[in-house]
C-alpha cells in the first residue's frame, strides 16, 4: 500500500488539501494506522502554529522605516550625482583621445606629400607658436571639468554611511 508524502499530510492536517484529492488522502488516513499517526502529529502541529500570535509592532517602527528610505535615497542621489560627473570626464577623455589620434593621421598624410612638407616647413614656427595658446585653452577647459566635478560630487565625509 502506498503511503501518503509529508506534503499531502500537510495539506490535509491544515485544510489546504481539498476535493477530491483531499477526500482519497483522509479515507487513506481511516484506513492506515502509519498514515493517520502522522496526520494526528502533522494537526498537532498546525493547530500550534496557527495559535502563536504576531508580536507587536514596534513603537519606533515607522521612524525606522523612513530613515531607512532616506538613507536608501541619499545612496542613490549620490550614486547618481557619481554617474553625471562621469559623463564630463568621459567625454574629456575620448575629445582628447581623438584629437592625439587624428593628429597622428595628419602628419602622416601630410608627410606623403612633397608639397605639403614645404608648407609644414615654412608654417612650422606658425605651429610652434601656436602651441602655447593650445595649451592654455586645454587647461582651462580641464580646469572647467574639474571644478564642475568638485561641485557635483560630495566628500566621503559627508556621505551618509549605512
């Protein structure tokens, strides 16, 4: 004779095993003493369980909750501030990356050319000269980047720690 499994003795000891399936476990039961003894345990059990009682609410749960979100809302504005600073100095970042790549390309087209290496040669100091100013402009432009970064993200000190 096959037995009933502990989950079909659960449903039927707290009521959820119903119809027909429910009605074939309990006249198994009537008729299985191995079976019916674990019932008896398996109710036992429940009638238990179903008397314990959820404990009180604590007073100060409310207040905890909220100041969990707002830690949790701190987090993400921060992560967020992170994330819109990064953009700047990503595009920093590949502005250069292109610029020194695309220099690279310049030279060497115009060393293919004969004529274009008298022009470089006589526009030469032009471009010596000129570096100065180049200079002075990507530095103010990282400078502009670096105080929008500064302003965007807080200090460590100042985040709020979980």
């Amino acid at each position: 004779m096959k037995h009933l499994t502990d989950t079909q003795l659960q449903g039927l000891a707290d009521g959820t095993l119903r119809g027909p399936e429910g009605l074939a476990a309990r006249e198994h039961c009537d008729g299985c003493a191995e079976c019916g003894r674990e019932l008896t345990g398996w109710s036992a059990l429940s009638t238990r369980l179903s008397a314990l009682r959820d404990p009180a609410t604590p007073l100060d749960f409310t207040a905890t909750v909220l100041a969990a979100v707002e830690v949790r809302e701190a987090q993400l504005t921060s992560r967020r501030h992170t994330l819109l600073a990064a953009v700047p100095a990503a595009a920093l970042a590949v502005f250069a990356v292109v610029g020194w790549a695309f220099s690279l390309q310049i030279g060497k087209l115009v060393d293919d050319f004969a004529t274009a290496r008298t022009v470089i040669g006589v526009l030469g100091p032009v471009f010596t000269a000129m570096r100065l100013p180049l200079g002075i402009g990507a530095f103010v432009l990282f400078a502009v980047v670096l105080i929008a970064l500064s302003r965007t993200l807080r200090p460590t000190y100042a985040r709020v720690e979980t």
